[in-house]
C-alpha cells in the first residue's frame, strides 16, 4: 500500500513539467514560511510559560492552539494609527521592508536533498546580500516615525545589526573555506560522513569556534534576548515599532519571526548536516520518497533550533548596550580572524586542529 | 542553462507572493478597523506627557562611526568570500598575500580600539 503510493508518487513527479514543479516549490515554502509563524508564536507562548512555571494561552480552541488566529483577526479589525509629523511613504513601506528580505533570504536554503526554490551557484552570498537588507527597515522604520523611542530603537537596531553582520559574514567564510565551495547543497554534502561517528563531520565539530561565533550572531541578527536590545521595553517602549499599529505592526513581527526562521535555517544548513543524516548515505539520484524524508530531516533540525532560540530567551538576561557593542567589535570579529587564519593554515598545510573525520 | 531559468521562474513566483502578501498587509490595515480620529491620539507617543519637540534631531555621532567601519569590514569580507574557495589551489602565496591584508586591516582595527572608537559611554 505505502509502496505503490510512493511509487506513484515517484511517477507523478518524474512526469510533471519543470516549471509546474518550480512554482509548486516556490508556492508551498512561501505558504510554509508564513504559517510557520503563527504556530511558532503559539509554541513561544507555551514554553514561555512552562519554563516560567504558568499555564499561557489555553483559553481559544484546544489548549489554545487557536490564540494565534484570534491574535491575528483581533490585529486586522484594530485602528491603523498613523500620527502626525511622519514621512508617510517611508513609514507605511518600512514593515514591508523588514519582512521582504527575511523570507526572499530563505529561498536559496535546501529543505531537501537539492530542493530549494532558487538553486543558485552562489546561494551563500544571495542570502547574505538580500539578508543585509533588513537593517534599513528597522532603520526607516525608527526614523519615519518621528518619535524620540522609534529613532533611539532604530539606531541601536541597525548600528547592532551592521556590527554583528561581519563577524557573521566571517565565520561563514570559515564554512565556506571548508566546505570549498559557496553551494548550500555542496556544504551539506561536505559535512557528511560514514559510520556511527558521522555525526562528526558536521561543521558544529569541524569548525566550532565558527559555530559559536554564528551562534551569538544569529542571535544579535534577529534583535533576540539576549541582544533585543532595540526593542527593549522598559527603556524604549517598543523601539522602531513603537508608532506602528494594526497589520503594519503585524508585518514587522512577522519579519521578526520569518528572519528566525531563516537564520535557524541556515544554521542548520551550514553547522549540522543539513538535510543530510550522518547514518545514511546520501543516494546519488534521490527518489521522492528519499526527498520527502530528507525534508522531514531538515524540518526536526529546524524546529529543535526554533526551541533553542526560546529557551535562551527565558535562560539568559539582556545585555547593556555598551557590552552588545564590545563583543561585537572586540571579541566576535577578532575571534573570526583567528578562525580564519587557522582554518587557511590547516587547509593548505594538512594540519588537523580538530577531531579527525572518520572513516 | 536551462535548470538557471527554472529556478529564476521559481524565485519570480516567490518574489511576486512576497510583494502581494506585503501590499495585502498594508492595504489591509489601511481598509478595514474603524477610523476614529482626535488630535490626541494622533500625536506620537512620549511617555504620556504632551509632546514638547520633534524627533528630528541630532543624534550621537558613534552610530556613524559605527557605519563607517561596518563598511570596511564589510568590503574586507567581500574580498575573502573569493579567496575562500580557491584557497587551497592558491597555496602558500595567496595565504601571505590574504595574510598581509588581514594584518593591515586588523592594524586598523587595533587602531580604532586603542584610541576609543569602540567604546560607548
């Protein structure tokens, strides 16, 4: 039964048209990206207040699962404040500004054995470039809205997130010179090694001061605890977002998610094997079913580091801006350096600094 | 040549949904929920006191020092996305020349550390 339906699986596909097949992908990972967000807003709530030791949202449908659609109808029917004294045109495009580039970043990231919406050649540097994008909506944003919180918000949003982009930029350069190629598909290849000890051909064991130094950034990136510091309540009220109501605050937490989203996935991507699982060889000419089940592979990776990202949230108090800066610029990008030049030595003089690949 | 196009197909369609879903959400907001206006609400928010001077002003010039050396790092990070690939048909050579210029910039880094560049206060 299971059988004969992946087998006429294999079939349907093998016989659909290339662009029928192109925008089923495009069109099922943008569907997929934007309902990821309320459900992962849900999951938020809920281990938000298990970790706090409460009950959080189980009032609407069962155990709640529906307050993210009661959220969003009650967002749609809110007044849509706009206060005077704005720059219109730059504060109305803003929250589109911030979510745009977050989820265009995610179309290079392989979700399955080379299934992504845009395999580019050069897939790591696409993401970065449209990525980088983000900072000048947070920054317009903050600007346009003409409120002394919203422009304090902005700056510290975007001075952050341009310091942390190149300590980013260089650990994956890191990856990069590993893996020997700037293919997201060919990097998860590179990673992956026979045997049980597999596992430690991941980039997270190759390449770990790399990790860490992603790892902070990524963080930082997105404007979460511990580095939310544009955003910080107590201080700035909402940061950029303070003027901003109804669906236009919606877009710019949905840009805030999406962006999780996608830097959990390319973490995935570049530190731990992707796709791919350590035990199991990679087939040269992946069937659907080998497809489907190197998504579901990609989708556990993801949602584990989607946890990640709130378990720090509710573990690790935030930063004084002053420390944010410091070890942007003194200790992440001086560390990555460091990095840099002992990766290009043990490459090109055979010297393993690191636990030796099996098999 | 053909495998490029679909994927530009792909990433047209995924753009096009992207800018509709971002112009519903805008549209949206602009359409439906009441419209209730007072001069009150419509001034922006400063701690539930009356406003007393635009936002319009001057701000710490460390925010732009900040942008300025994003920019050179930045552009150092353009120059070893390259080398990071052919770093091993390079070899020893292009190690000393990628060397040197880390150095440079790295002196440079010491040097903005030293006399303060860094530091918030």
């Amino acid at each position: 039964m299971i059988i004969s339906t992946l087998a006429a699986a294999q079939v349907a596909v093998e016989a659909m048209n290339p662009w029928l097949k192109s925008s089923i992908t495009a069109v099922l990972v943008f569907g997929g990206l934007i309902h990821i967000v309320p459900g992962l807003i849900y999951f938020e709530r809920r281990i938000s207040a298990w970790i706090q030791d409460r009950i959080g949202p189980n009032r609407v449908g069962p155990v709640g699962v529906l307050q993210p659609v009661a959220d969003a109808i009650k967002l749609i029917f809110k007044e849509d404040v706009t206060p005077e004294g704005i720059n219109r045109a730059i504060y109305t495009l803003a929250p589109v500004l911030v979510y745009a580039p977050a989820i265009l970043a995610f179309t290079v990231i392989p979700v399955g054995i080379d299934l992504q919406v845009a395999n580019f050649s050069v897939g790591v540097i696409f993401l970065l470039t449209i990525g980088g994008f983000s900072v000048y909506g947070l920054a317009f944003g903050g600007w346009a809205s003409n409120n002394k919180y919203s422009l304090l918000g902005g700056l510290r949003a975007s001075a952050q997130m341009v310091s942390y982009e190149v300590a980013l930029i260089l650990s994956v350069i890191a990856i990069l010179m590993t893996a020997e190629s700037v293919d997201l598909n060919a990097i998860v290849r590179s990673q992956w090694a026979p045997g049980t000890l597999g596992f430690l051909g991941w980039n997270l064991f190759q390449q770990p001061i790399a990790f860490v130094i992603f790892f902070i950034a990524a963080f930082a990136e997105t404007n979460r605890l511990p580095f939310d510091l544009p955003e910080c309540e107590a201080e700035l009220i909402g940061g950029y977002h303070t003027e901003y109501s109804s669906l236009k605050f919606a877009t710019f937490f949905l840009g805030e998610y999406v962006a999780m989203v996608t830097m959990s996935g390319l973490l995935v991507t570049l530190f731990l094997g992707g796709w791919s699982l350590p035990w199991v060889e990679i087939p040269a000419l992946p069937l659907t079913a080998d497809i489907a089940l190197s998504v579901l592979i990609f989708l556990g990776k993801l949602a584990f580091l989607l946890f990640v990202y709130i378990w720090v949230r509710w573990t690790l108090p935030r930063f004084r801006y002053d420390q944010l800066m410091g070890i942007g610029w003194k200790v992440l990008i001086p560390l990555a350096l460091v990095n840099l030049a002992l990766t290009a030595l043990g490459g090109i003089f055979d010297w393993n600094w690191l636990i030796p690949l099996p098999g | 040549m053909t495998s490029v196009s679909y994927d530009l197909f792909a990433l047209a369609i995924f753009a096009g949904l992207t800018v509709i879903v971002g112009a519903g959400l805008l549209a949206l907001s602009e359409l439906v929920g009441p419209r209730r206006r007072d001069p009150e609400k419509n001034t922006t928010y400063e701690c539930g006191v009356p406003l007393f001077d635009s936002a319009r002003e001057p701000f710490t010039v460390k925010f732009y020092l900040v942008a300025i050396l994003f920019i050179l790092f930045d552009i150092e990070t353009v120059f070893l996305l390259p080398y990071a690939v052919v770093y091993k048909q390079l070899g020893v050579i292009g190690l000393v020349e990628m060397g040197i210029f880390l150095l440079v910039l790295a002196a440079g880094l010491l040097y903005c550390w030293r006399r303060g560049a860094l530091e918030w206060d």
